[in-house]
C-alpha cells in the first residue's frame, strides 16, 4: 500500500487515495506474522489480554497466525501456548526463520544451522570486541558471562537463566541455528564487518536492537522464512499482515500486503509502513487485527 499511495500523491486526488486505502480495510487476509518482542507483548514481555483475544477472533476468521520471532524455539513455545495454537493452530518461525514449527502437530517444516566452521570465530571476533556471544542449550542460554548487562537482556526476553561456560566454542559441540553477539553498538560494528568479509557466503549477521547482533546461517530472514512458509500454505504475499518494530522485521514488512508498525518501533522501521498502530504496551495487535481483519 505505501508503494502504491506514495505514486499516487500529487497526482491524483486524496479522494482516490481515500479509495485505494479503503480497499485494503476490506480486503481479506489469510495471515498474520507477529513478530514477539516490543510487538505481540509488553515491555514486561507478557501478552496482553486484548491481543490474545483479537488473535483468536483472527483465527476464528480463517488467517494463519505466525509468530515470527528471532527469539529461539523455547523463548517462543510459551506465548504459543497461551494463545493455544497447539489446539487452534498456527506456526512459529523461531531464530529469524531458522526454524519453521507446525504448532498443531509439532512438525518441523524448516530448520537451518550455521556451519561449524564459522562458530569459533564468531566466539572470538566477540572476545576482540569486548562484548559476549551467546547460543542457546535445553532451554537455556550458553555464554560466558552471566552478569552482562547485555546477556541478562536475553535471559530476560526468554524468561530463562543463563549457562555460563568458561570457553564457549569448547561448549557448542552440538548444531544452533542461531548466534547473538551482544553489547554496545559501536563495539559490535566491527564484529559484524568481520563475519561478513569472512563468511559472508555462509552467514547472514544483521540487528534487531542496536545491542543485539543476529548470526544465522545465509539467507534466513523473516523475509524468505515467511515466503516458503506462505509457499507451502498456498497464500500469497498480498495477503499477509506484518506486524513489527525491530530492524530485524524490515524483511517482513517490505513484502507483506500490509506493513503494520508499532508507535514504540524505532523511525528507521517506520519508514516501512503502511499502517502505525498503537504501541505494544497499549495493545497495538489488537488494533491492527480490528481494522484489518475483523473490519471493526
């Protein structure tokens, strides 16, 4: 829809514009992809009542819900069942896309792991900087510091504690989907530079906060995640719903029919949307799905 009305203005009439954005208030959306954090939830990470009931008003109305999340699949399993979908149905897209759950059947439809080549470096190129690499083990999170400011933020997203290991390569002696390189912003820009100079062929390393540093394997992305995803369930791009407000929901939002944004997001995520709906502490979801699928 930006697309659309941004060549539309100073061309046609705001009466017409009116139109177009009318169109897209009575068009039917078969899904739904939320990101979690500072979206779905609270900033105490909790759901709110009025967000879960909009979310299964949506399902009542036949649209697929996606949780779509770099959290990891144990930081996302219990929204999902508080919002039942293991009953109700929907899918969880764990790790940026990483992981790809059935939530009805516990089927995992995608799954991708970083190459064991590149996972000593990442460790090391984050001791260089001064701040912490952290993965992910039973449910918890591995990392050598369970003080840091930064990891604690982690913890605290997943509502899980922290493993802490003296030597974290010597640790991952098992496949992850996922590394998060934390700390301050400046000091995480050259570890992003280095994993991409060296491994740029196998690794994908971008931000969902200015103090997390995502490292997936190439090409995950909420973006291409949700575009096999919507593949296999036969729905297009146009008839999606994103909803977001981190850098790392970009992807989504620049495909999805409507880009919905949170007023908490920040401005760089902004530029991106068609729609701003409330802020996540005052049920922005529940906006969104009124006025996009229940036309309430």
């Amino acid at each position: 829809m930006k697309q659309l009305i941004g060549i539309c203005k100073g061309s046609i009439p705001d009466t017409y514009i009116r139109i177009i954005k009318d169109r897209y208030l009575t068009m039917k959306y078969k899904a739904i992809a939320l990101d979690l954090d500072g979206t779905l939830t609270d900033h105490n990470k909790k759901l709110p009542e009025a967000n879960k009931e909009a979310v299964w008003a949506a399902i009542d109305k036949d649209v697929t819900v996606i949780l779509a999340s770099g959290r990891p699949l144990f930081g996302i399993t219990p929204i999902a069942d508080e919002l039942e979908l293991d009953k109700r149905g929907g899918y969880i897209l764990a790790y940026n896309g990483g992981e790809i759950i059935n939530c009805l059947n516990g089927d995992v439809i995608v799954s991708h792991e970083l190459p064991r080549q590149c996972i000593d470096d990442i460790c090391d190129y984050a001791r260089a900087n001064d701040v912490y690499a952290l993965t992910y083990s039973d449910g918890k999170i591995a990392a050598e510091s369970d003080d840091d400011e930064y990891v604690l933020k982690e913890a605290f997203c997943n509502n899980t504690t922290i493993i802490k290991t003296d030597d974290l390569k010597k640790y991952v002696d098992y496949p992850v989907n996922k590394f998060l390189v934390v700390g301050r912003h400046d000091k995480l820009v050259p570890v992003q530079e280095a994993l991409l100079e060296h491994y740029s062929d196998v690794l994908d390393a971008f931000y969902s906060e200015d103090y997390f540093l995502e490292v997936v394997p190439k090409g995950v992305a909420k973006d291409k995640s949700l575009q096999q995803l919507l593949g296999k369930l036969s729905i297009k791009e146009d008839e999606l719903i994103a909803c977001g407000d981190g850098m790392n929901d970009i992807p989504m939002l620049k495909i999805a029919g409507v880009a919905a944004v949170m007023d908490n997001a920040y401005e760089e995520v902004k530029k991106y949307a068609d729609y701003i709906a409330p802020s996540n502490d005052e049920s922005g979801v529940a906006d969104i799905i009124k006025r996009f699928i229940l036309n309430a």
